[in-house]
C-alpha cells in the first residue's frame, strides 16, 4: 500500500472488489466498474467517495432509514446504553428492551408481547414457529399449514423462503420446508378475473378461501401477508380485499401474520399498514423502520392470547416457546428504536408521509399522462411504484436493460430510485420509491423531475 492508507478509498474500492460479495448481484459485469461506495448520510442525502451527492428516494436501498441519517440523537442513545450495558440474553430482560416493548405496544391495540430478534426474516420464522408450536399443542399437530400470497417476500432464510411468493427468489434453493401453501396475488392491474375495485378485492379474498377449503381448514394455522406487497412490486390491494381476509381468518380459525418489516413505523403514513384496514392481527412482524437501520432489530409481536397458549400448562416441560436468537439480547437496537419511535412522533412524519405521499403519487399519475410507457402509478404514504409497460392495452413489461437504464440515469442526475428487484421473471418492471418520512416538497419534486427527464431519455 506504498503511500496509500487504509481508508484512502483506492484501497475501499480494491478491499470490496477482491473480498466482498455483494447483495442481489451478478459479479461479472459489476467488476467491470467500480462498486459505488457510500461515505455519508445526511437527512435525505448520502455522498459516495468521489464526493457526487444523491437525494435517495429509496431509503438506504431497501426502504429502512425511515427518519433520516445523521440522526446524533440515536447515535447518543445507542452509545449511552452500550456503554452502560451492551447485551444480555436469555431470561434476564434489560431497560430498552422493556421500555420500546411498552412503548411500541401502546400503539398496537389488541397487542401485548413482543419478542426480539435481529431482522426481518428472522421475526417471521419465530411467527413461523409459534404458529407450528400451537399446531402440534391444541391440533395434534394437523393445524400446521401456512398461507403466503404470490409476489409477496418474507425473507431470505430456509423457513422465510418456503413462504416466498417472489419464484425468482426461491428457485434452485429448494427443497424447502413442507407445509407452506401459495393463495394467489391480489394485483388488479395484472387481474385474474374479469372484475374491478370492490368486486376485484372480494374476489381475490375468495380465492384465499378457495386454498383454504382445498386445503382442508383444519389443516390451516396461519396466513402470512404483506399489507402492501413491497419488493413483488409495491400491489396495494383494492378495497374489500382486506375486511373479506379478515372475516375468512375468523371463520376458519386461522390466525392471521401481517408482515410489516417494511410498512411498519411510518412508511404508509399510519404506524403500520395493517390500521389503513382496520384489521385484527394475530401476529405483526416488523424490522426496517423499527431502528431505521440505526442498529439491527427485528420483532415478532403477537396477542395475549397467543402468548397464553405458551404458558397455560406450566408443568409440561415443552410448554413455552423453545427458541432463542442471540442478538435479540442487543441493547443497541430497543435503544435506538425508542429514539426512534419519539423522532417519528415529535416531527410528526406520520403527516408528513401522508401529504408528501400524496404530492408524489400525484406527480407519478401526471407522468402517465407524459409517458406512454407508464402503465400505473400506485402506492400508499411514501411507499410507491411506477409499472412500466411496452403497450399500455397488453400491459406487456419493458425489458429489464429498459428499467436498469432509468435507475442509472437517475443515479447519474443525482436521484437514487429502486426498481422491483428481479423477483417475479418477466415481471421486474416496477420503478420503486421509499423516501424517507422527512422529505420536503421539494425533494418529492426533484425526484419525480428526474424520473421525468429519465423516462424522456430512455423512452424518448
Ligand atoms: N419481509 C418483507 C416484507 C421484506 O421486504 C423483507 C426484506 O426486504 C423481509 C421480510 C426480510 O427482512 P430481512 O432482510 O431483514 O431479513
């Protein structure tokens, strides 16, 4: 390294291209330029090495610094508490833990426990297994079954995959774990049935029964899904859908798991998604936004009810829930998530979300007046997506070169924007957006201006 430190970025961008695998990525064509090394973070803004500035539109890659970066206030509640303490596991509990339980419990009615783990995929599988456990505890084992939606992701683990809807994600990982059934995508734009709004919604709730009734309901304990499916690329299911789901879990004794890893803490203008419908989960799993990728945290919480049935029968030796995650004994992550939860509050980002998710669904919309290419403009507070199509009438997608253009063009313009991210094949064609929950006018603007002028680049 003659002359050349360890942090002078030459030796970063040597270090990541001889040694790191990177997420989601084909490495050939990738090492054929330099990786794109992020340095800084500063509200809506990052800086990469060469120091060129982005306003990013999809909050760290992945929809998860909900309130920014650059947040000192977090950064002192994680150094204040690692300091005092750490970690510990186990039985034993600690401040934050107990604290962001109470607090994030307060705002989830009908909820009472919430078990920590470290991420997303992780929060699911506990769901998973506190689902399995009840199955083999009040069903002789028979009442095991779960229910994902096409489209929809959960994780990238063994258990989390069984129940990925996204077949690009799953393909050549298998055999997966038995006993996950797949109901069909409630999309209205890309329909199944002739129908649309209510009816459309009711329908696509019909077909759940359907798998159910296939099934045998007395085979069925769970039905896991997003509120508003992310990565399979931002679908918004159309009303009914969600009251006809509700009613179905009731009649059939099944409990009902709404994934939350991305919808959760803000991102669609309420705290989760789920209140946008007024349903009554038995399980919420959240991740991203709980700590806004301050520190890593992922959380199952469930109801009373449930928790009860792990600890009804004190004298059976297998009557509670046998798991631990090591890093759920963190302190970093309720510590950064109670800080966390106050930014969100304080600032009032909910209705911030909510009027800048309204401005830029607006601006998307008008670009489809602009662009043949857009086929729909859709999408909830600041979760949204632009489909885009060859032929409007035949919905048929643009090629993926197409979609990776205008990504790399925003890039270029200074705007980092996201696209559904090679999960359904043939399907990739979502331009995505997630900014995060402070954005101002201003920036929701620059963002849809830059897609604008990309689109005209690309599409002509
Ligand atoms: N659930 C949903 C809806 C997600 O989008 C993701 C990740 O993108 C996960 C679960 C998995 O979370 P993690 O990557 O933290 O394991």
């Amino acid at each position: 390294m003659d002359g050349v430190t360890e942090n002078d970025i030459s030796h970063v961008i040597e270090a990541d291209k001889a040694h790191v695998w990177h997420h989601l990525v084909q490495h050939k064509p990738f090492e054929a330029g330099d990786p794109r090394i992020i340095v800084e973070g500063k509200g809506m803004r990052v800086w990469d090495a060469t120091g060129k500035e982005y306003i990013d539109a999809v909050s760290g890659a992945v929809w998860t610094v909900n309130v920014g970066y650059g947040r000192t206030s977090i950064a002192d509640a994680i150094r204040d508490q690692i300091v005092k303490l750490n970690y510990f596991a186990g039985a034993a509990g600690t401040v934050p833990g107990a604290i962001f339980a109470e607090k994030l419990i307060a705002k989830m009615p009908g909820m009472s426990r919430v078990y920590y783990a470290n991420s997303g995929s992780e929060a699911n599988e506990k769901a998973f297994k506190m689902v399995r456990q009840i199955a083999h505890k009040r069903y002789g084992g028979k009442k095991h079954k779960i229910l994902y939606r096409e489209r929809d992701y959960h994780g990238g683990t063994i258990g989390t995959m069984s129940a990925g809807g996204q077949t690009e994600r799953v393909m050549q990982y298998g055999p997966l774990a038995p006993g996950f059934v797949a109901v069909p995508h409630a999309m209205e734009y890309r329909a199944q049935w002739d129908l649309s709004g209510e009816a459309y919604g009711e329908r696509a709730a019909e077909a759940i029964e359907e798998v159910i009734l296939r099934e045998g309901p007395d085979t069925v304990g769970a039905l896991c899904l997003e509120p508003i499916t992310a990565g399979g690329g931002v679908i918004v299911p159309p009303v009914g859908y969600w009251q006809r789901v509700q009613e179905i879990c009731d009649r059939y004794d099944i409990l009902l798991h709404i994934d939350e890893v991305v919808c959760g803490m803000g991102r669609t203008g309420t705290w989760f998604g789920y209140e946008h419908y007024g349903l009554r989960p038995d399980f919420v799993t959240l991740a991203k936004g709980v700590a806004s990728g301050y520190a890593a945290i992922g959380v199952t919480v469930t109801t009373e009810k449930v928790f009860d049935m792990f600890k009804d029968d004190a004298t059976d030796p297998l009557n509670h829930f046998r798991d631990i995650s090591t890093f759920g004994g963190c302190t970093a992550g309720p510590a950064a998530a109670i800080e966390n939860m106050r930014i969100i509050e304080d600032e009032g980002l909910l209705d911030n979300t909510t009027a800048m998710g309204a401005r830029m669904l607006a601006n998307l919309e008008g670009l489809m007046d602009k662009h043949r290419v857009v086929g729909d403009a859709r999408g909830k507070g600041l979760f949204l997506g632009l489909e885009l199509v060859a032929d409007r009438t035949t919905k048929e997608p643009v090629p993926e070169k197409d979609i990776a253009a205008v990504v790399a063009d925003c890039a270029a313009q200074g705007v980092i924007i996201g696209a559904s991210n090679r999960s359904v094949p043939g399907l990739n064609n979502v331009l995505m957006f997630a900014p995060a929950l402070i954005a101002t006018p201003d920036d929701i603007d620059q963002i849809t201006d830059s897609v604008d002028r990309a689109l005209s680049k690309v599409f002509g």
